[in-house]
C-alpha cells in the first residue's frame, strides 16, 4: 500500500501548471497568508503560522486572514514558534537586535482561540524541533542569524514527527530568500541534502536534486 503524498507549499514562486498536482496531494500545508493559492492550487488542509511579532498581531488583528478561503478551508492551525523558546531569546534579541523588540511577543493564545471558536485543531510545533533545526543547520555554515524560517521549521517538524513510512513529501514555493534574519543559503544546502537522501523532493524534480550541495 502506498503512502500518503504531503506537500508544502512555500510562499515563494511555484512552477507553472502545478496547481492540479498541489490539490491531488493527501496533505497540502501552506504559511500565514497562503500567498501560494492560485497558481499554487487551493487545496489547504494546515495553515502553519507565524505566531510571534508583528506577522501574528496582523493575522489575528483584521478579519481578512481569518476569513480567506485558505484558512476557512484548513482543519488544522500550526503554531511554528514556541512561546517558550522565544521567551527565552527575548534578552538576547534586546541586547543584539533592538530593532526586533516585538519578535519574541507571542500570540498563540490568539491563535488556539481562533481555531477552537472555528472548530479545528491548534498544534504548536515542539521547542525541540526549532533547537534540533538549529543543531542541524550548524553543519552548513549558516552566516549569523535569528531563527530559522518558518518554512523549514515545518520541513523539520513534518520529518520528525508527522511522516510515515513510504510518505511521499514535496515542496513547492521554496525560494530560500527573503527576511534578512533567515539563513537562506545554509536552509537550501540543509533541503538540498534531505533531497539527496531522498526524504524530500521539490515539486517538478526527481528524487535527486538539481541543485549542489554547496550552492
């Protein structure tokens, strides 16, 4: 018996005429906004969230994301930082970045509500995959950084603990670029590897990936 295809779907650009592979997936996880609907198909079974700072407040704060199609489709809301953890950054954060003081601000109170009221699963990705995923990108030299995106949080955790023997898990949208306090380059050689050692791939390529391990 065949496994299940999961597919996550970044927010970055994805390849044209995809959309109906996206919406044929078991799983389709997509980000915040879900930018990706549309020439990313519509099919969304888990939004992932951000639920610190500023991306957190704008989702809960207006009507807009709450009643998008996306989200009123997904069954499932995924908090990708642990309150926790960013607690526990917070000191830091103030002393080298003081121009990120609301980052550590958490609202995944904000976020269970919401999905209790609407009747779905909240789930906060475990502090152990965000310190797993830090340990892991160390073996590709990222340049400093804050955290990891919210995207490879969710490839870490998907990999951990939501796979299942004979899964098939696919990306698409990964662009590796963007916030400036993401390490991009190190996160590309990171999902370059897993594709490699065919645990992903990307939506339109073999199991083995076109991209150096050094890129």
């Amino acid at each position: 018996m065949s496994g299940r295809t999961i597919t996550i779907v970044g927010n970055g650009d994805v390849p044209e005429g995809v959309a109906p592979v996206i919406d044929a997936a078991d799983l389709v996880i997509r980000f915040n906004d879900c930018r990706s609907v549309g020439k990313g198909g519509s099919r969304t079974d888990i939004v992932a969230v951000c639920n610190t700072g500023r991306p957190a407040l704008s989702m809960l704060g207006g009507g807009r994301w709450k009643t998008s199609e996306a989200v009123r489709q997904a069954s499932e809301i995924w908090s990708v930082r642990s309150g926790a953890k960013f607690a526990a950054m917070r000191a830091d954060l103030a002393r080298t970045h003081p121009d990120l003081d609301d980052l550590c601000d958490d609202y995944t109170t904000g976020f269970e509500a919401f999905a209790r009221a609407t009747g779905r699963r909240h789930r906060v990705i475990p502090m152990e995959t965000h310190e797993r995923l830090d340990r892991d990108l160390a073996l590709f030299e990222p340049a400093p950084y804050v955290v990891p995106s919210s995207g490879l949080v969710v490839i870490a955790d998907i990999l951990s603990d939501v796979v299942h023997p004979g899964d098939d898990v696919v990306l698409a949208g990964f662009g590796h670029s963007g916030w400036e306090w993401h390490p991009f380059a190190a996160e590309r050689r990171y999902v370059d590897a897993l594709v490699a050692e065919g645990r992903l791939r990307r939506l339109g390529q073999s199991q083995s990936s076109d991209f150096s391990l050094g890129a």
